[in-house]
C-alpha cells in the first residue's frame, strides 16, 4: 500500500479543552489509485489529508506512508514524504510575480540532479500537458481561475511525485472548469501511476474516483467503489 492509515486518532487542544478531530481512522490506498474523500465541514478530511502529506504530526495510531511511519517521526522523515508528495490546494497558491513557466520551474529546484536546462523543459511539458502550453510566459493575474487551477496541476505533477494530495480544487471553479482540471488531473496522474487522495465537496467530479471515502465526525463512515 502507498497509504496505510490504521487506527488514527487526533485531537486539537489538551486538558478539558481537547477537541477530538479523527476517530479511529482506517484507510488503505494502492499505488496508481485514485480516491475522493467527501464529507460535512468540521468531519476531519483536511487535517487527515496534512497527516498523510507529512504537514501536521499525529502522536496516535499508524500512518504509513511509502514505507515510513510518520506518527511520532522525524522532521527529516517528513522532509523525505514531502519530497515525494505533489500538492494541489482551492486557492491555487501561485505566486503573483512569477510567470505560470516559473510557478512549475520553482517546484523542481529541490531536484538538484536536474540542471536548469532540464528543469525549463520538463515544466514546459507539464503546462503543455494541461494545455497551457500558450500561456506559460504569462503572470496569474492574467490567467482565468481555471487556467490558474491547471498551473497548480503541472506544478504538483511536475516533480513526478509518487502521491497527489489535492484540498477542495474546484472549489473555487464553475462546473466546467473544474471538472475538466480534474479530469486532466486524472489523465496525467494514471500515465505517471500516481497514487492521489483528494477531498471534495464537489459532488459534479465523483466519477473520475477509483473508489469515494466518506468522512463524518470523525469516523469513517462509508466506502463506495464507483462504477
């Protein structure tokens, strides 16, 4: 398994304060999978998903991850998951003075194997692979929503990573836009045999799952295979 969650609990605060986020979680996800996990606001996908990304540390349970266990790890053994880990977020996290090619170059300067040469090519293959191969001289400002959701893309896919960890990225798109970033999504991942875990609430998009995760109050509450 790429990820193996068992019996994961989390809680925010301590003493009488403490708030239990993550209840027992259980999950296991295979390499090239591709797996939505939905539920209410407040049921515990997000800080599951930063657990999983090495983003948030978990003192309970079993996370592995790619071979490591991350609960009670290392900085460094979450610094090596990161490394292999590609990340999509709602708000596409661009940055407003750098070009949509440099966005992508960014992500590939922790490659140190790779020269700048290498580097230029390879992020102007992932934005032509989204289909920017015409806008990628061009600031975010200047790009639509949807455009900038596939910046983020190529720039996640990129480095090749072994998972895609994406938080609600259509939420912020129209019907089409968003289902068309993850149906690229789901097209580039499958031909890199990229494992992906992606929180939605975006019921349009449940058709390019493997298998649907549903989450409330903390539990996992049902697990749908997708026809």
């Amino acid at each position: 398994m790429v990820i193996d969650v068992h019996n994961l609990n989390f809680s925010f605060g301590s003493g009488s304060l403490t708030q239990p986020v993550l209840k027992g979680i259980d999950l296991a996800i295979r390499k090239g999978e591709i797996v939505l996990m939905t539920g209410p606001s407040g049921s515990g996908k997000t800080t599951l998903l930063t657990i999983i990304g090495g983003l948030r540390q978990a003192s309970n349970g079993s996370v592995v991850i790619l071979g490591e266990q991350l609960v009670n790890s290392n900085e460094q053994t979450k610094v090596k998951i990161r490394r292999q880990t590609g990340y999509i977020f709602q708000q596409h996290n661009l940055l407003k003075s750098l070009t949509a090619l440099q966005n992508v170059c960014m992500t590939l300067e922790l490659q140190r194997d790779l020269t700048e040469s290498e580097r230029q090519y390879r992020a102007q293959q992932m934005l032509a692979a989204v289909g920017l191969e015409d806008r990628m001289h061009y600031f975010p400002e200047a790009l639509s929503g949807g455009q900038r959701q596939r910046v983020s893309i190529a720039r996640a896919l990129a480095g090749r990573p072994k998972i895609i960890l994406a938080d609600e990225p259509t939420a912020s798109l129209d019907r089409q836009s968003g289902h068309d970033a993850v149906e690229i999504l789901k097209q580039l991942a499958k031909e890199l045999n990229t494992t992906i875990l992606l929180v939605t609430h975006d019921y349009r998009i449940l058709d390019i799952a493997d298998r649907v995760v549903e989450l409330e109050d903390g539990f996992v509450k049902a697990v749908e295979k997708q026809e």
